[in-house]
C-alpha cells in the first residue's frame, strides 16, 4: 500500500499542504479530487518524489519481495507533449529508460512490448510526438512511465486536454493496466464523473487539507463536507458505475 502520513508542502513561503494523511491500498485506483488551488497537483509531485514536503513521509509498502521492479511510485503528467521531446523519436523516448536495466536487442523488444501494453501499433516508435495525436501521446508517456517498472501510477490531469472519447479510452486503459500489471493507480482529476466510474476510493482536499475521504460509493452519494457537496453540484450527472465495472 501507499502510505501517506502528516504531510506538508511549501512553495517558498506559501504553504500548500497541510497534515495530508491517507492510505491507496495496493492495486486499487484512488482519485483525488478538489477545487482549482486545494493542492493536488503539489500532492501528486509529492507522492512521486518531484517535490519535497517539508515534513512527513510518503512510503511504499509491498507484502513479499520487490524485486523486478524499479521507482515504486512514478508521475504520468498532464501535458504529455511537454513531457516527451519533440525532437526525438517515440524509439529514442523509450530506450533511455530501458537502456539502464536492458541490452540494446533486449530494450527494443521491451519498448514494443510497452507499446502493446497501451494499445499502439509498432510503426509508432519511428514517429516524432508532433506526429501523434493527443491520445497516442498520453499512451507513450504511459509507456515510458511503465519502462521504469512502477508500482504506482500518479496520474495528474491526464486526460484533461483531451475530447471525451479518447479521455474515456485512456482511463479504460488505466484499469487494463491495473488488470494485467498490478499497478496501483492514483488519479488526481477534476472530473468527478471519471472518478465514479474508475475509482474505489475518493480523496477530496481543500485549502491543502483532506476534507473527506473513503469509499467513493459513499463520499458522492452522502457527502459530509461542504466542498466535495458544492464540486457535486457543479458536476454534470455524476453516476456511479457498478463496482465490478471499475476495474
């Protein structure tokens, strides 16, 4: 499990977070949800290792051994196509990463393999992300993030910049990853419709604070704070899917 205990984060001298305690179980999806400002992109940088809290502790838990795997806890950011270089192949994206663990035959054969795993063709390694469409590029960077052999995904408005249907299809591949990997997933959104279809657990912050947390089923149905109830009612139609639906 991913165990998140007294957190506080800074930016400068702006406190953002503040006591962040929770608990992701082990291959399960939390979504962690706010208002624009209450801290979750800080938080998502924190769980990964991109941003350093001024105190508690973010620690990685795994029943038996480890090994096999790399980073435990690994960022897919928002812009996919800030994050891969635009002068450098999708080929040339994944190899880095693998280079490090693998042979050169070895790392193209991962790097295929990593292609499948999210649902694109070969012939897309020789292709420049300017190349891709907004969808194909999130599976790359889904791909590269998945070179590093993570144990969780944090996930940060990933499907934000993208059209319904190809937003849809991205968190589809999410639960396919937490199927046939066992990838924890968090998924830090403001789409509250995206975190009643895919998620078990639901983490509401505000002003750097978990204002609610628990059981999605139960924190979008009977919410006890103002907040996750005023998001509620900005939402359009929230509907909760059925529990076997979301993985």
């Amino acid at each position: 499990e991913l165990s998140v205990r007294g957190l506080d984060a800074a930016h400068g001298r702006v406190s953002v977070l503040h006591g962040i305690s929770l608990t992701v179980p082990a291959g399960s999806c939390t979504a962690v949800v706010g208002p624009s400002g209450s801290g979750k992109t800080t938080l998502a940088r924190c769980l990964a290792g991109l941003h350093r809290p001024a105190r508690g502790s973010v620690e990685w838990r795994e029943d038996g051994p480890e090994g096999g795997h790399g980073a435990p806890v690994q960022l897919v950011a928002q812009d996919a196509r800030g994050a891969l270089n635009p002068r450098e192949s999708v080929r040339a994206a994944l190899m880095r990463p693998l280079r490090r663990r693998h042979s050169a035959a070895d790392a193209a054969r991962e790097a295929a393999r990593l292609l499948g795993l999210v649902l694109l063709d070969a012939d897309v390694l020789a292709r420049r992300p300017g190349e891709l469409s907004g969808g194909q590029r999130q599976r790359v960077a889904l791909a590269r993030t998945l070179a590093a052999q993570p144990r969780v995904l944090v996930c940060d408005e990933i499907t934000s910049a993208l059209d319904r249907e190809t937003a849809n299809g991205i968190l589809a591949l999410l639960g396919s990853l937490r199927r046939t990997l066992g990838v924890t997933v968090v998924m830090v959104t403001h789409d509250l419709t995206a975190a009643a279809h895919h998620a078990e657990r639901v983490v509401v912050l505000d002003a750097g604070r978990v204002a609610e947390a628990g059981p999605v089923d139960r924190v979008l149905t009977a919410p006890e704070h103002p907040v996750t109830r005023a998001l509620l009612t900005h939402a359009d139609g929230v509907v909760l899917a059925e529990p076997d639906q979301r993985r």
